[in-house]
C-alpha cells in the first residue's frame, strides 16, 4: 500500500482503535476482533490495533477485515513503549500489519536506536509507517524522518505538552500548517462524533476514535456520571 492508497481509502474518515489493557474485560484477542468486524460494519475506513495483545491481535484482525489494519506492540507503560524498537516494528508487519504505530517522540528508545531506523526497516519490508508524536516539533522530526502518516496520539501524555481536556485541536492545525502535504491522524481524546468532526475541519487527513467507540466500561461510566 502506498501513502497515496491509504489516503483514497481513508481520507476524511474514521479509523477505529480496537484495544484493550491488560485486566480488562475485553482484554481477548477474539473479543476485539469481533470488535474489529462491529466496526467497519458501522464504517470504520481502518483499524488500529494489537497494544498489549501484541502481533496476535494483528493477525486475527488482519485476517476477519478488509480495511487497511494499523498495526502496534506495547511494552510497559512508561516511556517509549507504543512499538518501542526495530525489532518490534518488524514483528508488527510479520503479523500483516499495512501501517506500523510507532512512538516518534523524541524520548530515549529501548534499543538506544533512533527512529528513522525503525522507519526504514518498516519501509523495507513494504509498508508505511505512522509517527504517534506529542509536538509539532516531533511531527517535523517524524516526517524528515521518512514517516509516511504524522498522528497526534500522544499529544497530552508526554511532559512536553500540557493535556488538554479533549482532543489538542491546537496541535492538529499547528501540524497542518508546518505540513500541508503530509497525511496527518488526528487521535486522543476524540470521544464524540462532532470532535471527530472537527478534527477533519482542523486539517486532519483522518481521526483515530478509540475509547469512545470500543470501551463499553468508559461509554457506561459517561452516561452513569450524567445521571449522578
């Protein structure tokens, strides 16, 4: 798949993040992949998966869907973790994988390389790769490094920006300005329909919806503070 593929596929719409942590109720791999197929049934144009559950989420989903999978390891919660080295980059596209989820922030990583390396073993292998960055600096750092997609998915959850309350819409149209050619991902934080809506009108290729859409217990316990 090339960028410009992708872009036909899933420009200017939704990209469901089916996952689950370690402990919780959906944390099985046929779960989530039922999940998966719920999705793209509502219209999810991609999937983004395989966090905790690792490559075998990725291959159970790869194979019950015929949207585009983003795929991602996650090792630990600190630090570099979202598809932390080389190594981790290739077991996702093993697993089939057509976009690899790669943390492009400028922390120390766990294989002490730097990421343009994971960038070009991804690319070697034939596939793209989406830099999950905090900052627009980080954005311009993914893209000179050869990263096919910038994604703002961890914009709140490093200490190099303030977390916002809802999506950093900021972040979506500083990024758009500096990189008005890139596929840009909007994602974290986007628990309704009209912030997905403005993301696109920020300048956003595509929105990433994860816990909104895909977490029962967080769905349940938004409606459950309502009525309180």
């Amino acid at each position: 798949m090339t960028p410009s593929e992708f872009a036909a596929l899933a420009g200017g719409r939704l990209i469901v993040s089916c996952q689950a942590w370690d402990g919780h109720p959906l944390r099985d791999t046929a779960a989530l992949t039922r999940m998966a197929q719920a999705a793209v049934r509502g219209g999810a144009a991609a999937i983004r998966c395989g966090g905790v559950g690792g490559t075998p989420d990725i291959v159970s989903i790869r194979a019950a869907v015929d949207v585009p999978v983003i795929g991602l390891t996650k090792d630990g919660t600190e630090g570099v973790y979202i598809t932390p080295t080389v190594a981790a980059a290739r077991a996702v596209v093993e697993a089939g994988a057509d976009v690899v989820a790669i943390d492009a922030t400028d922390r120390p990583r766990p294989d002490g390389l730097p990421f343009a390396d994971s960038v070009r073993a991804v690319h070697d292998l034939g596939r793209l790769v989406m830099a999950d960055v905090a900052t627009l600096d980080e954005g311009l750092a993914a893209a000179e490094a050869g990263a096919d997609i910038v994604a703002t998915t961890l914009a709140g959850y490093t200490p190099a920006r303030p977390k916002t309350d809802g999506p950093d819409l900021a972040l979506v149209r500083a990024l758009r300005e500096a990189l008005p050619d890139v596929l840009l991902i909007a994602e974290g934080r986007y628990h309704s329909p009209a912030h997905a809506a403005a993301a696109l009108e920020a300048g956003a290729t595509s929105v990433v919806v994860g816990t909104a859409i895909t977490d029962p217990a967080w769905i349940t316990a938004s409606f459950a503070a309502a009525l309180s």
